[in-house]
C-alpha cells in the first residue's frame, strides 16, 4: 500500500474534549504496531488501561499536551508530551510520552508534521525523553534522525507483561 500524500493529514492540538478520539487511534496504532509481538491479553489490558478516555482526558486536563493528525476528522495519529516518569529524566525535560501514526501513513511526511507540532510546545524545557520498545528499529530509526541519543534502558510494563526499552533524550532550543 503507498503512503497517503501528507498533504491530507491535519494535525491539531487536542483538549480533554477530544479524548475519544485519542482513545481509538491511540488503540489502533498501538495495537497495529505490536500485535504478534507482544501478548494479545497484555494489548488488550494496555488500551484498556492505558489509552481510557476518562484517563487521557484527566492527563490532559493535569497538563499533558496532546496533537491528533486527522484526515477528514478521522483520527490517523497522535502525540502526547508529559511531566517525565522515567527514571533516567532530569530537571528541565518532559517526555514524549507517547507518538504514533497508523501504518497507511508512515513515509508520507506526516509523522514529521506531528513532530514538528510537538517540538512547538516544548517551550522552556532543556531536554525531550523519551523510551521506546528495543526491538522497534523503525522507532528508533525515526527518533535517531530528530536528533535522539540513548541514554538509558528500562522494563516497561504493558498489561503485566514486561518488555525491555531503550530511553532517549535530545537537547531542546530553550525560550
């Protein structure tokens, strides 16, 4: 299948408002990326925990900053930035907790276009983490060509499961 022309994908910033629709594609692409890799129960129990409506919207509403890439309003991808919870942050970064684009899309630009938007609301931080599964060479991939160095390991914990990640971090202009 050839990638969609990045010209049709929007990307906005979501609200709390928009926490349904973060909740499908965050499911959608987190599920397309990783079924036959890791347990089907363990995906399942994540996007019901993980990706919940109620807690993407309480995230947001705490101060998470969250952009949706749509196509004619259809949720296609999304990114998320937080308070870091990784072990291996230190004072002045925040986390891309998550991005993720369903695969139609992958080579089109927009991935690039979500980045841009979450690099625009990094204002004031010295530094983006972030970790990402040791075995996602694409991720990885993406990540190295925006700048991202590793800096640590770490056990991440989806549905009881635990895999092994690589935690990155790139230096940010400061305002």
């Amino acid at each position: 299948m050839r990638p969609v022309d990045s010209s049709n994908v929007m990307i906005r910033a979501a609200t709390p408002a928009d926490a349904l629709r973060l909740s499908l594609v965050a499911s959608a692409t987190f599920l397309e990326t990783f079924a036959g890799m890791i347990d089907g129960d363990a995906l399942v129990r994540h996007c019901e925990t993980v990706h919940d409506p109620g807690g993407l919207a309480a995230a947001m509403q705490a101060g998470a900053l969250a952009w949706l890439a749509e196509v004619d309003g259809a949720p296609v991808g999304y990114a998320m930035l937080t308070t870091p919870a990784l072990d291996a942050a230190q004072d002045g970064d925040i986390e891309l907790k998550k991005i993720y684009l369903l695969s139609r899309f992958h080579g089109s630009g927009a991935a690039r276009d979500l980045f841009d938007a979450v690099l625009a609301g990094t204002g004031g931080h010295r530094r983006m983490v972030l970790g990402v599964k040791a075995d996602n060479a694409r991720a990885i991939a993406f990540y190295r060509k925006q700048g991202f160095d590793q800096i640590a390991t770490r056990r991440f914990d989806v549905g009881g499961t635990l895999y092994d990640d690589v935690v990155l971090a790139r230096p940010l202009a400061r305002d």
